[in-house]
C-alpha cells in the first residue's frame, strides 16, 4: 500500500546529530516526511549513541541509518558526496567539527548553493564560551534557568529534566523551515548558527525586562506567578492512591490556578461556600495573594478529602482550572485524552534488539497530510546500501567493499 503523502516529503537531511536536541529536531522533520540520514558509527556507538539506549530510542525514530567511520579519513569524501546531495546538513558537536573534516557549509555551499547549514552548538560561534561543553545541567544553569525555577530560598533546584535541549531542538527544525522556505524564493541556501545558551536566555525574557526597566531582580517563586498577584495559585494534596512502594509514591497532588474573580468564587462553591471564605479581603485577588498561606491550607483540607482526579473533574465542570499531577502510568495508561488520540502507538516494525517499541505521536495533526505513521530506530549502518544507492548511486558491490575496509563501519 502505497503512504499517504506528507509535508516534508522529498526533503533530504544529512544528520550527525547526538544526544538529544539534535535528534529532536530531526525527529520531527522525519515524522513529517523528510528522508533523514543517521550518521553514527560502530566506534561512537555508545552511551546514548547507542541504538538500545533510551534516549536514541526515544529520539532516532523515522529516520534511516548510516554507518560512517569519520575517524577514517578515507570515509570523508562519502560524506562530502552526501552533503553535496543533501538539502539540509545538521550537526551539534562543537564548533568548527565539519569544517576539519572537509564537509562543512564553506566547501560544501560551493558546490551545492542551495544546502541549509544548522549548527546547533552549546554557545554559538565566537564569544569567549563558544568552545565550552554544554549539557543540560550546564545550560540551564548559565541561561538563569536553574536560578528561576526552584523554590525561595532555593536556587540550587533547577529544572529537572532536559527543557533547554527540547526547546533548542523545535528552535533547529523551525531554522530549517525558514531557511528552507528562503530558497525557494531565491535558490540559495545559507548557515545558520544556532546557540542553545541563548535559547535558554530567550526564555528569561520577563525577567529581563524587570531588571533592565527597574533594576529589579528575578527570584524563584515556586508556584506563585512572578508578576501577578494570584490565589489560590498552587498544588494540593489530595487522598493517596494505591499501590505504590512508598508513601511519597502514593502521594497524590491537584494544580488548582484561580486566574480572576469569578474563577475564585465558583472554586468557594465547590467548598461549600464556608463562613472563611467570605471575608471581605479575599474579594480582590490582590487581597487573597497576601493571604495565600492560609488559602493553601484551607484549599489542602478541603482537597485532601477527596481524589486527585475527583478534584479536577469538579472543578473543570465548575469552571476552575484544575489539574491532576499525573505520573508517566497515568500519562500512558490512565490519561482518557492522550488515549483518544491515540497519543501512544506501537510501532509496527519490531527493534530486533529489543522487541517492541513505541511512538509517541507527533502532536500536529495535518488534515491532508497526515502525519500518523513511524518506523522504528534502525541499527547502526542498517540502511547502507539503500541510502548510498538513493543518494549517490552507489552499487551494493561498492558499499560491500566500503563495509569491508572501514570507511561505512
């Protein structure tokens, strides 16, 4: 059966991303149709380069794999081959990789003037950080991430997981999309560098504004908002679930954001309209954030009667924000909405490393152009042969032989 059309379809990107804000970006270009060229090597195989790892899994979905042993020398000049073939080329090492390897957007545009360049390095390039080694951790705590997003009196805390590298990720795919877009109106590619530190700057923007307009400075908040004064704004305990190991696993929490007047009032008639909730300096918003303290521990007693779930359904139906602090099972198992869509779906081709894999699904729903269906993470070099032969016209006798000495190893 031959595939519904989708969006990216003929568009060729040549891939040596790693880790996860790369592949991220690629990832959604593959969903959307792009033939995406893996670039990964037997050597570089390791960690989350490996195919069986999380982040490779989650990550190197609908794309083809291509083993280039670019320690090698002589493999180089396929590479070049490749790039000049390629509509898009993206890497995030360090700054200035694919340029000593020959292959980068100088010697290449010369040859192909309509390739798109993406760069997508901790720092950017110039400046006295470009050459510094970024993770998350480190990136988030440069850009003021880590310093906004704990507690008061905490700003050790942090974000938790790899926002910075998603972010820059949909910032590489959305370059791509432009860049794509200006060629076809003048026919020429471009490089576009792009810095994941001054991506997780891009997300202080308020902060800054405070600071440069009124010399005040950003300090973490927990739940509060920074520059509204609203409550109840917070989580609450409710009832615990069941069966967890521990008690803090069986610990069960509601997001309630009361964002105006009537989102408190109608919250006041959920409660039973008790006799405390109607002083009159919790009619303004302004009167209840100087009184959130004791608002949380009235809104914790009236939640903590009740199930998480309980909770948010009454609400929502009243017309209070309200939402459970759901877990990965109740995400993937519990969660009516994501099942609706389907949101989580077997991929039909099963990994032989691992057996079944899954998909979260691209959240775009294209109306013409679906984009509903996801191959699974190829092994290392596993596309060779079709890919050299799509790209370059190479024989399966010429990838055998190049299989063989090293060069696509």
């Amino acid at each position: 059966m031959t595939a519904a059309p989708r969006p990216l379809d003929g568009i060729r990107i040549l891939d040596f991303t790693h880790v996860l804000a790369g592949p991220f970006a690629t990832r959604t270009l593959a969903d959307m149709g792009a033939d995406v060229v893996k670039v990964n090597s037997v050597e570089r195989a390791v960690a989350t380069n490996d195919p069986t790892h999380p982040y490779y899994l989650m990550w190197n979905r609908s794309k083809r794999a291509l083993s280039l042993n670019m320690s090698n020398p002589e493999a180089r000049p396929i590479a070049r081959a490749l790039a000049e073939k390629a509509d898009v080329v993206i890497d995030n090492f360090s700054v200035g990789v694919l340029d000593r390897w020959g292959i980068g957007y100088d010697a290449v545009s010369a040859e192909n003037e309509g390739v798109v360049y993406v760069q997508m390095s901790g720092m950017g390039e110039g400046g006295p950080w470009s050459k510094f080694v970024t993770y998350a951790p480190t990136i988030h705590a440069l850009a003021g991430l880590t310093q906004l997003t704990g507690v008061p009196g905490r700003e050790d805390i942090g974000v938790g997981f790899s926002y910075n590298d998603h972010q820059a990720g949909l910032h590489g795919a959305v370059a791509i999309l432009a860049a794509l877009t200006s060629r076809a109106r003048t026919g020429r590619g471009q490089r576009v560098d792009l810095s994941q530190f001054e991506t997780g700057v891009n997300f202080l923007g308020p902060s800054l504004l405070d600071w440069f307009g009124n010399a005040r400075a950003a300090a973490p908040v927990g739940n509060d908002l920074p520059y509204d004064q609203l409550a109840p704004h917070g989580t609450y305990l409710c009832l615990p679930g069941s069966g967890g190991a521990s008690a803090i696993e069986d610990e069960r929490w509601v997001a309630i954001a009361c964002m105006t007047n009537d989102h408190w009032q109608r919250l006041r008639g959920l409660m039973g309209t008790p006799d405390w909730s109607g002083a009159a300096t919790l009619e303004t918003n302004a009167g209840r954030h100087a009184q959130r303290t004791m608002l949380d521990a009235r809104l914790s007693d009236w939640t903590g009667s009740q199930s998480a779930t309980t909770v948010m359904e009454r609400c929502q139906a009243a017309g209070v924000p309200a939402g459970v602090v759901q877990t990965g099972i109740d995400l993937m198992e519990n969660d009516p909405q994501l099942a609706a869509a389907p949101f989580c779906q077997p991929i039909e081709s099963i990994n032989p490393a691992i057996g079944q894999t899954f998909a979260d699904r691209l959240p775009l729903h294209f109306s013409k152009t679906p984009c509903d269906q996801y191959s699974r993470v190829r092994e290392v070099g596993e596309d060779n042969a079709a890919v050299l032969a799509d790209w370059l016209g190479m024989s399966a006798a010429e990838v055998a032989a190049g299989e063989a000495d090293g060069r696509l190893s």
